[in-house]
C-alpha cells in the first residue's frame, strides 16, 4: 500500500467510541492496544497519532495522544509505554472495551511515494515505524534502545538493532550506525525518539543530507487539535510551532534543538 | 433565598446582549481558539458562543515550553497569551470565522490601560463578533506588574476606557488572584461594562521535588479544574448579589449539571474550557444533559 499525503485535516478526524480488539504487553512496562475503528483506519496516514481517552468521567481532565504504530484488518494498533497515570489506566485496557478515542489527528510523515526511506528510531520512538514502514519503500530501519528489553518490534526487510548495553544488536548508540552508505540509498530520512537523540542525529547526518531529514515530535498536549497552544515547539528563526497540527512531523531544519532541550521534556 | 435562584425548569435558549443564543454554554478563551477549529471538527452544535483566545495590540508568541502540566485533578497552562496580534487577527482571521454557527466573543488582553481600548479600536472594524471580554488578570507592565484585576480602581479605569471606544457589548474577565472580585465587579460595571466574566484561572504551581525546580517554565501558571467548582459557584453568587449587569461564569463546568447550578448561582451564561480539552464536542453533550434534566425539548 502507497499512500500520498501527510496533511494535517481537522476534517478528517472524529471521535468515536471504538472497541479494544487486543491489549497485551510486548515488553516490560510497554503495551500493544489494537482498536475497532475502520473510520479511523481508512483516513489516517503514516506518522498522525490518536487522542485516546484513558478513563471514563473526568479525571485524567486531558487525553493521551499516541503514534499510530501500525494499520490492522478493521482500525489500528497503538504501542506506548506507561510514564503515568494515563497510561497506567491505558495499560489495563480489555479487549470489549469501549473508548473514545479521536483521529487521525496531525500532520504525520511527507510521504512521496517515488521515495525510499531510511527509518531512524530511538526507544519508544520507533513505535510509530510500522505504519511508515507498511506504506512506502524503505532502505533500513535502524533501532536504538537502552537494552534488549526497549527495542520497539518493527517488521522490515533490513532492520539494525543497537543497544546502549550491547544486550540486542551491537551495543552502542543510534548514531554509530549512521554511515555515508546508508543516508546515500535514502531519499527520505524519518527520526523519531527522545529530544537528545534527534538532535544526536541531527548533529551527525552531513549538511548533505539534511534536507532529506523529517522528524516526528511529542510534546505535552492539552487539546491535540491546535487551539490550546500548550504543546508549541521552538522552530529555527525564533518563535514556536504547535506540534499537535502543525506537526508532529517536521522537516529536521525546522526544529531549534537548543531551545527545545531546554524544555527538558 | 438570597442570591440563588430556584430553576425549576430554566429555559436554555436565551437573548444575551441582544443575540439569540441556543444554550447558556460559551466555550472559554484560550480552549476553543476563533472558533475554526471546532467547526470543522463538527462540534459547535449547541455551543451558545465561542470567547476567543486573548488578542493584543502586538503579536506574542507566547512562553517557553513546557506550557502544560496536567495535575492529579486538573491542569497548569501558562501560554503567554501566545497570538499573531490584533491588526492580524482583524484581517486574517476574523473573515475567515464569519460563517461560524455561533457568536463570537474577542477576549482582549494589554500590558496598559491604553492597550485595551487600542485592541478594540482596531477590531471594531470587523462585523463578525458580537463583543468583547476583557482580560484583567494579565500584569499592568505599564505600572508595576500586578494584575489590573487586583485593584477595583485600575479595573474601573480599564473599563472606563474601553467603554469609551467600544461600538459594542464588553464583559471584564475578573481574576480570583488578590484583591476583592465583588469590589472589582463593581468598578467594572461603573466603568460601563455590560457584564462581568467570574473568573479567571487561579495562580498554581507544581515544584520537582528532587530539583526543587517549577514544573512549568513560567514557574506560576493558571489552573483549572472540575475540582474548582464550589470556589467558582461561591463567587459566581457573592458577584451576582452586588451587581446588576450579567454575570458570566467560567470554571469548574464538566456536566450539565453544573451549568443549571452555576445558572442557579445567577450566572446568565456559563463558559466551560478545559472540558473542551477531553469533549471537544462539550458543548453539545452539556446541552443534551441539561435538556434530559429540565425536561425542556
């Protein structure tokens, strides 16, 4: 499947009440959640995320916004790990649940279909990868984590694993696996994973390549479809971007890594 | 009964400066943007009007992130009145709200007395809003930095000035932060107000425990909560006993019931925000819930 697109489309996305297909956990503290949601599934691109309602009545008094990891038969799968209370709640989810949950919401990866990309993720986020991976012709999918039991499953053709304490792959960080080979094959470079990392990343892709580079962001998020202003991220140049619909996927340029590390998110 | 009205089955549609509204909900500035957002999401359906996110006379880009922090019962916000500025929101995106199904009220925020009536000046040349709120809770940089909202003469100064320019309707958003609110209601109504909003985010602050450090850049920050309810209900009642133009409420909202008792409190309209943040169609479900409880078709 080839699709074209990554804009992000308010009318597009819905909420809907969607039932839990599956609910298990892959790796420690880390949990799958497969939802019913064909309306969902049949409008949302690579890269967009899902504002899931963690609990029903009012507390948590915010959603918690998700990556869609991957498209399934009738609706989607959701990959997240539990930080905190939402996600705890989220984690307990069972299979004939019904949750609200509203998408696709943002703009998710510049998808070209005449492209082959090179996939860079770290710890949890390489747990949007498999949506991008199913949709467009990849080169590589390269995986960093802290240890075997962080690596985000993602099913490609060429997948390099490294891991901080060698226990998976080869031990080491995302950027040692960053060859001049590599970037050359790619026409499209998607990072994803925790603010030092990309811009780790960043730092180590050659001025050649920049302009291949896209990058998905998270943030903390109020509304998720860009009136609070709350989840705004610092851009080059000055000023800020709301990641919730103007990304979360940014060109790697946009970004100004030292203003957002400061964030300390 | 002092103060609180008895509702036995209040009607929910209603003319409020001259509009007809279809419910008593407004959405609250700073959650529902111009009101673009939720119409193409569908969900203005039942929304009585939108308050829009604060306009000043300058763009502002806003504070540092991070802006939010969600706590166990609410949440931290600290935007910076993040906005492209009023000549902007005029020409840019005041035409393209003009078809919304529902008035539209500007919040209107200044660092002087002066800039308040500035921002009106230049925005009353759009015919699409039926009027203004006006933001008092933001620092008086002009005189010092605190709050205008604090002191009734500053807030009575401001009114003043804003009645002076404005063509329509103007409520003044009052802040819980310091000061007397019934005393501040009061210089907003003699200054001309033609309602007063009850109120504003209260001042918070979550600190780091292992870096002592604020969670929030800002270090303060507004905090809003389903929690805040009984605080927002007793004010909503002291200010509505001592004046005699509208009362808005704001705050506290997270079902129908709560409306029908901040309107039994003698709130005329009832602002519901952070809700919007889990219910982006809030509106619509808070109407439905106050029809099936007052039987009204």
């Amino acid at each position: 499947m080839i699709l074209k697109g990554g804009r992000s489309n308010l009318q597009t996305a819905g909420d809907y009440v969607c039932t839990v297909l599956s609910s298990r956990q892959v790796l420690p503290g880390v949990f799958s959640v497969e939802f019913e949601s064909p309306e969902i599934s049949s409008v949302a691109l690579p890269g967009q995320f899902v504002q899931v309602e963690p609990s029903p009545g009012v507390f948590p008094v915010t959603r918690r916004p998700v990556t869609i990891n991957r498209l399934t038969e009738s609706g989607f799968e959701l990959l997240f790990d539990v930080v905190g209370r939402g996600t705890q709640l989220m984690a307990r989810f069972l299979p004939g649940d019904m949750v609200r949950v509203m998408g696709p919401l943002g703009k998710g990866w510049d998808v070209d279909q005449d492209k082959t990309w090179l996939l860079i993720g770290g710890g949890l986020g390489a747990a949007g990868f498999q949506f991008l991976v199913d949709s467009v012709r990849s080169s590589g999918v390269i995986i960093g984590a802290s240890g075997a039991d962080r690596v985000i499953p993602v099913q490609a053709q060429t997948v390099h694993i490294v891991t901080e304490d060698g226990s998976r792959g080869s031990r080491g960080l995302v950027t040692a696996l960053i060859s001049e080979e590599l970037l050359a094959r790619a026409d499209s470079i998607a990072v994803c994973g925790p603010v030092a990392m990309m811009e780790a990343v960043w730092n180590t892709i050659p001025e050649a390549h920049r302009s291949k580079v896209q990058v998905s962001t998270e943030s903390r998020m109020g509304c998720g479809w860009g009136v609070c202003d709350g989840c705004s991220i610092p851009v080059s140049g000055g000023g800020y971007r709301k990641c919730c619909v103007e990304g979360p996927v940014f060109p790697g340029d946009t970004i100004d890594w030292k203003r957002w590390k400061e964030a300390g998110l | 009964m002092e103060g609180g009205r008895i509702m036995s089955s209040p009607s929910l549609t209603r003319k409020f400066w001259g509009t007809e509204f279809v419910s008593p909900v407004m959405l609250a500035s700073g959650t529902s943007g111009f009101g673009e957002e939720l119409f193409k999401l569908g969900c203005l359906t039942g929304a009585g009007a939108v308050v829009s996110k604060a306009v000043t006379m300058k763009p502002r880009s806003g504070n540092p992130p991070p802006r939010l922090l969600e706590t166990p019962f609410g949440l931290l916000n600290s935007i910076g009145l993040a906005n492209p500025g009023a000549r902007y929101v005029l020409e840019n995106i005041l035409p393209a709200v003009s078809n919304l199904p529902c008035p539209l009220v500007i919040n209107v925020a200044g660092e002087s007395v002066q800039e308040f009536a500035d921002v009106v000046s230049v925005l009353k040349e759009s015919g699409v809003h039926i009027g203004y709120e006006i933001n008092v809770s933001c620092p008086n940089v002009a005189e010092g930095g605190a709050a205008f909202g604090v002191d009734p003469e500053v807030v009575f100064r401001v009114s003043e000035a804003v009645s002076q320019v404005a063509d329509r309707p103007f409520s003044v958003k009052l802040t819980p932060n310091g000061g007397d609110m019934v005393q501040a209601a009061v210089a907003a109504q003699q200054g001309g107000a033609s309602a007063v909003t009850v109120c504003n985010t209260f001042l918070g602050m979550m600190i780091d425990w292992k870096t002592g450090k604020s969670v929030i850049k800002r270090k303060v920050a507004g905090y809003t909560s389903p929690a805040l309810l009984p605080l927002v209900v007793a004010r909503v009642w002291q200010v509505s006993n001592a004046v005699s133009v509208p009362v808005i409420s704001s705050g506290g909202v997270s079902c129908g019931q709560d409306v029908l008792q901040l309107l039994a409190a003698g709130a005329e309209m009832v602002q519901v925000g952070t809700r919007l943040m889990r219910r982006p169609c809030a509106a619509g479900e808070l109407l439905d819930e106050m029809k099936k409880l007052t039987g009204e078709q």
